[in-house]
C-alpha cells in the first residue's frame, strides 16, 4: 500500500486541485491512502511549505510542487516501462 500526502491549507485553491488531480490518477487504480495534512496545524511544516504549497509527497519522497502532472504520477505506480493505468488518459 503506497501512501500519498498533500500538503495543504485552507482556502488554498491549488491544493484544492492537486487533490482532484491525485484522486483521479489513483482511487480505483493504485493501491494508496491520500493523506491531506494541514499546515498551518504544525508550526515546523507551515516554515517550510508556507510559499510552495500544494506539495505532494509519495511514499515519504517530495515528487511535486505547486501543481501535479497526472501523467508523471501514473508513472509512479506503472508495474513496466510504458504501461498505462486503466482510464488515464496520455
């Protein structure tokens, strides 16, 4: 099971839309828990994601900022080079 966390905070609307993006590319598709942590509710995150939020980390390694590409998640979870995951569109 892979996780995947978004950094976000309220009102943001780019969050907003990296959560749309990641929940299309993986619920149904992807074994994975989406996780949205909040930032202003830890002081230490809010300092170091405050200007670069949405950022998506999977499985613990920062792979996006400020927007995520749908394809280059999929990729992430591909069993082999080159392989789509079902209703993703290139």
């Amino acid at each position: 099971m892979h996780k995947i966390t978004i950094m976000s905070k309220p009102g943001c609307h780019l969050c907003d839309v990296a959560k749309q993006v990641v929940e299309r590319v993986i619920i149904g598709r992807a074994p994975a828990v989406i996780e949205i942590l909040d930032i202003t509710q830890d002081q230490e995150l809010l300092e170091k994601y405050k200007n670069d939020i949405p950022v998506v980390l999977v499985d613990g390694v920062e792979r996006f900022r400020h927007t995520v590409d749908a394809d280059r998640l999929a990729e992430l979870f591909y069993d082999e080079p080159g392989e789509r995951l079902a209703g993703i569109s290139s």
